[in-house]
C-alpha cells in the first residue's frame, strides 16, 4: 500500500477534479484506518501540494450545509510529474 500522500496525489491523475470528500471516498476503503484518514489532514495535504505545484484549484462552492467545497485537479503536466514519481 502506498503512503496516503502519494494516494491522494495519484487521486488527481484519474480524475478530472475532486474535493476532501470524494477524495476521502474513494480512498476510504484502503485508507480508513490510517490515523491521518480525517478531512483536516487529508485538506492540509491538498493544500501542500497546491502549493508545491501538483494540483491546482479549480473552483469553489458551498455545499447544502454551507461548508466551502474547493474542488481540486491535477492539470496534464502535474499528472506527468505525479505518475514519473509515483509509479502504480
């Protein structure tokens, strides 16, 4: 099992866009039990690699709570760069 970073960034070269919580369920079944498998730290870790350059905001919304929801993507060169580091 790859670390949850790497999960979380390989996330984003499958999918046209994403936020916390699509990204949380799809990786929930493999990653539940990981002590950072939390929307804090699996946001923190959006963050980080926005803003390292690997994703990239691409729009915002409130959801039927009022919570924002950033959806996140990984544009053709971000994935590239992902999936030469982070093999399958």
């Amino acid at each position: 099992m790859k670390p949850l970073n790497y999960a979380i960034l390989k996330y984003f070269t499958r999918v046209e866009e994403g936020t916390v919580e699509e990204v949380m369920n799809d990786l929930k079944k493999e990653y539940s039990t990981h002590r950072a498998f939390n929307k804090n730290s699996i946001s923190h870790a959006l963050m980080t690699a926005e803003a390292n350059g690997l994703i990239e905001e691409k729009s915002f919304e409130l959801d039927k709570n009022g919570e924002l929801l950033i959806f996140y993507r990984a544009n053709e060169e971000s994935k590239k760069t992902i999936n030469s580091f982070i093999k399958d």
